[in-house]
C-alpha cells in the first residue's frame, strides 16, 4: 500500500474518506512537500554518532589510467553537508570552476575544461566535510588520482601542522621547475597542488610529478586558493623540498602558522594627562625592547617654540598608550602638537611617518598622584617562584635611576640581604636579577624604600616601606627532562629547545640553549605533561622566526619530539630525541 494513503487511514479511518481528502486541493498541494521528504535526510534517534563521514567509492578508481571523462562521482558512507563538500573538492592541476550534482549520498563532480593528455590528476576533498546528524568531521583528507596517460606520479610530501588549531589547513605546493621562484607570491599565484590538514594537523600530498617544490600552509579564511595578508595565518617551510628518482617520498615537514603584519603603526590622538605629561594613543602596541630609541617632540603652536621632554615609556593599557613626561608646564590655554620618532611595533614596522603626531589642548590640571609600583606576575606570598628568576620591578611613570639603587633590597627570610644586579628595561621597569640562584622553598621579600622612588620632577613619599614576600619553588616536586638534538644536516648555528604543559591553563616552559647540536638538560620543571620542541637558532635572537611568503625568507628549522613526557617529582626523564631533517 501506498505509504501516503496508509497515513491518512490512520488517521480518518475509511479508505474512501481519505481518498476523498487526498483529492481536495489544499492537501495535493502537500503532496509535493511530503514527497521531497525522501530527499537528504539524517535518520533521528539512537546513541551519538562519533564516527567520522568517508568516502567509500568513486567513479573513476583510483590509480586508474588513461582516463577519459569530464566528471567524477564521489559516494559517501553518510549524508554529509553538501555545503562542506562542495567548498573541500580541491583538483590539481586546476580544471577551472567545478559544478555539482546529488542524488542522496553520491554527488557528480563536473569540470568545466577538458583534461589534458598524459596528465595526473589529483582530487583532493578536505577535512572541512561535516556529516548531516552530528556535525562529524572527515578524519583525514581523502585524495583521487588518475592519469590521461599511462602511468600515475608517485611522489608524496607529507608532514604535520604545528598550532592550537591544526585541522583544516590548506597546505599549497608550487611546482618551481618551469618558474622563476624569486617571483612566485602565494597572494596572487593559486597552487598547483593542494592538500588539507586532518587530525592532529597531518597531511600528505601524494601522486606528485618529479621536481622541486615549495610549501605554504596557510588557514584559507576565504577559500580563495590564495594567500590573503593579514587575514589569513601562514606557514613557511625551512626549505624547498625535492623529489627525485632516488629520493620520491619526503616526510616530516613542520609547519608553525603566524599572521603577517606589514601595516605599520600610527598615531590616533594625544590627550593631556596633566600639565607635565602627554599620553599619545597609537592604534597598536609598539616594540617595548625598543623604547629607549623611541622619542617624542612636543612643539607650542600657538607660541611657538618647543616643550623639552624629559623622557617616554609604555603605558599597559588599552588603547596602547605612550607616555611623554615634559619639562616645564602645560599652558592651559596654548594648544600643542606631538610628535613621535623612533617607534617600532613588535612586528618590525616602523611609525608611520605620515600619521606620526596629533595636536592637543594645554591643561592647568596638576599632578596629585605618586608614583606606584607592582612585581610583573607575582603578589605578595606568592609560591613556586623559580630560584633563579628575575623579579621585574614596575613603575607607574618613569623614575630616576640612583636614587632607587640605594632603596632596594632582596632580603632572605631572616632579613639577611640577597646580591642581585640591575637590568632596567625602559623608563619605567627594572629586572631585578640574584648574583645567584636563590634557595629553594625559602621564603624572600623585595623591599623598597618609598622615599628613594622618585618621578623626573623629583617628588617622592614620606618615609614608608613597599615590600612583598614570595617563597621559592620546591625543588622536590620538580623533575627533570634530558634528551639529545640530532641533525642530518650539521647545523651550526646552535639550537633552542623547550619543554611546554599542555595539561594546565596557564602554560609553563622552560628553555635551555645549546651551541651545538648534542645532549641537552632542562631541570626544575614541575610535574605534569610537557610536549617537548627546538629549533636552530639561525638569526642567533633566541626567537623563533616564522619566515616571510614574499619576498620568500625560509621559516627556521623546527623538530618535535615524537612523545610527550609526563615529569614526576624527584625523577628523570631520559632519552628524550629532537631530530633536525
């Protein structure tokens, strides 16, 4: 029986009245709705589907050869998200805009140009595929080959996508034989192969030809095929990869994705905090290890003349803010224009020459406030501190530097004083570095004379004591990771390895430098599990560089360990391997 008329028995009793309603005509206009119903539909009910969708038969096999089509069939295991799948077919070498049809879970894949002759083609669908019930994402990327000739490239790169998102990534191989590879620009040259990131960031491309190629993982935001600056988070690999006849497989390509900013920073207005300090607001935060060659100008535009200026530091607040400290009084009637030089952001840029100064009103408004201070990431009896730390010492405005020297002590748990030297960075922040590692699980204080904290114009408290008590770590629940760096290469330029939680939310590192490759020891780390990573130092900054797309500049080399390692109290990790390809 017709499982329509069955529903309307059901549900009116008599075969003759439900015919009779079928053939009104607000019902037969249902009809055509309740019909689609047998359409793209996810069964309803039952335990979560975890099982991710694939790919289970396709038209033509893989591998197959002398091909000759203008489609492809893919079958899926599962309604998927046609959405998904449309925007994750990827067809290398490029056969222009593609177009779709589906029946169920199969869709038809139609190219819109012709294949060429001895030609392998590679269908790529990515790890963006959904399936229709609970949103599962295909495990890994699924790749077609076949050929228009007689046989199928087998080369094959693969490797993995370092980051807090690694799935999803479109990795972009360019073929540099028959280019000039000074010229290529991923921002406007689509690659001639593609691949997509799977689980835990792999990826392989494989059925490629011979050559010499260079990879981009890039996070495609607009699924263009192209790089998109600023928009787009972008990979650099360490070097260009050959595939030759001795040598058709590479594996274990790193990729660390970075956004590049070349938007240099500027100036959006300035504001007088009182009448012997400016603030200047910038639109991003400027490169605070470069703040001592970083100045500003102050002019009278209505007297003329110039303001001195006694000195300039970072504000942490939001927007970024610079500080400019003057040497005599504001007018509170003259209006002023700032200007600032010598300021970087911490990518590099430099000030924009243009949108470097804003005017501003005078104020008669005094300064009442004093100058305050705050230890960088610790409060008062804070635990766990790092016997060996520097402990950097904060400054609400820029202070004069003898003074303080005489007003500091690092003072044990029974008052004894600690050695320790200065390291200022800025204006207004000192690290405060022990002669030597203190005890630990002991308890300490940093104690500062407020009478020896004075601002630029001399002003200072009455006689008071500042002092914060913090304990040292126990060594006793730390252990220790030891392991080797290997290089097939023999890098010279020495090498940065790190061990970083990832079973905490605030991360812990440690970091140990190495001058050669060979073994390496990174102590006192506290207990959890850490994932264990390096790279050669080439620039010799103690950074890693992520390298440029354009003009091309390789990132540095970079190796993970295959393991992570769980660190227990009063025991040693051993054998631990960071091998450099």
């Amino acid at each position: 029986m017709n499982p329509l008329l069955y529903l309307f028995e059901r549900l009116w009793g008599k075969k003759g009245s439900a015919l009779q309603l079928i053939a009104t005509a607000p019902v037969a206009a249902l009809l055509p709705l309740l019909v689609s119903c047998a359409g793209q539909v996810a069964p309803s009910g039952g335990p979560p589907d975890r099982v991710p969708p694939a790919i289970v038969r396709t038209t033509p096999d893989t591998n197959a050869v002398r091909v000759s089509t203008n489609e492809i069939v893919l079958e899926f295991d599962k309604y998927v998200d046609r959405r998904t799948v449309e925007e994750s077919i990827f067809i290398s070498p490029y056969l222009g805009d593609l177009e779709f049809a589906w029946s169920g879970r199969e869709v038809t894949v139609m190219f819109t140009r012709p294949l060429r002759p001895r030609t392998t083609y590679v269908v790529n669908v990515g790890t963006d595929v959904v399936d229709l019930r609970e949103r599962n994402r295909m495990s890994s990327g699924f790749t077609l080959a076949f050929s228009t000739g007689d046989s199928i490239d087998q080369g094959s790169i693969a490797g993995q996508v370092y980051d807090d998102r690694p799935e999803g990534v479109m990795i972009f191989a360019y073929q540099l034989d028959q280019i000039d590879k000074d010229t290529l620009n991923p921002a406007s040259a689509k690659p001639d192969f593609i691949m997509q990131s799977g689980q835990q960031g792999r990826f392989r491309l494989s059925n490629l030809p011979l050559g010499l190629f260079r990879l981009f993982a890039v996070r495609d935001e607009y699924r263009n095929l192209v790089y998109d600056r600023e928009v787009d988070q972008i990979g650099m690999a360490s070097t260009d990869v050959a595939l030759r006849l001795e040598g058709p497989h590479v594996d274990g390509i790193p990729f660390r994705l970075s956004k590049e900013d070349t938007t240099r920073p500027f100036v959006t207005g300035a504001v007088a905090l009182h009448r012997q300090e400016v603030d200047v607001r910038l639109n991003e935060s400027l490169d605070s290890t470069r703040l001592d060659n970083t100045g500003a100008s102050v002019s009278d535009t209505t007297g003329g003349g110039e303001v001195p200026v006694l000195a300039t530091y970072w504000k942490h607040t939001q927007p970024p803010t610079l500080g400019v400290i003057l040497g005599v009084p504001l007018d509170s009637s003259g209006i002023y224009r700032v200007r600032v030089r010598g300021a970087f952001d911490r990518a590099g840029n430099p000030l924009n020459p243009e949108n470097a100064g804003a005017t501003f009103e005078g104020t008669g408004r005094r300064d009442t406030t004093l100058v305050h201070l705050s230890i960088s990431g610790i409060r008062d009896s804070t635990r766990g501190v790092l016997p060996e730390a520097a402990l950097e010492l904060e400054f609400s405005e820029p202070v004069l530097r003898e003074p303080l020297k005489k007003g500091i002590q690092l003072l044990d748990s029974v008052g004894r004083p600690t050695g320790f030297g200065y390291r200022w960075e800025g204006a207004a922040r000192v690290a405060i570095q022990p002669q030597h590692p203190l005890w630990p699980s002991a308890w300490y204080a940093l104690a500062v004379r407020l009478d020896s904290v004075l601002d630029l114009r001399g002003r200072r408290y009455v006689d008071s004591l500042w002092r914060v008590r913090f304990q040292t770590l126990d060594l006793k629940k730390t252990g220790e990771i030891a392991g080797s760096v290997g290089d097939a290469r023999g890098g010279k330029a020495g090498y940065v390895v790190s061990a970083e939680s990832i079973d905490r939310s605030e991360r812990q590192t440690r970091t140990t430098r190495l001058e050669r490759a060979g073994p390496f020891v990174l102590g006192r780390v506290t207990e959890g599990k850490y994932a264990i990573s390096g790279f050669e130092d080439s620039d010799g900054d103690g950074k890693y560089s992520f390298g440029t797309p354009f003009p091309f500049h390789p990132a540095e080399r970079y190796a993970v360990a295959a393991d992570t390692v769980r660190v227990r109290a009063r025991w040693g990790i051993e054998g631990v391997l960071l091998r450099f390809k």
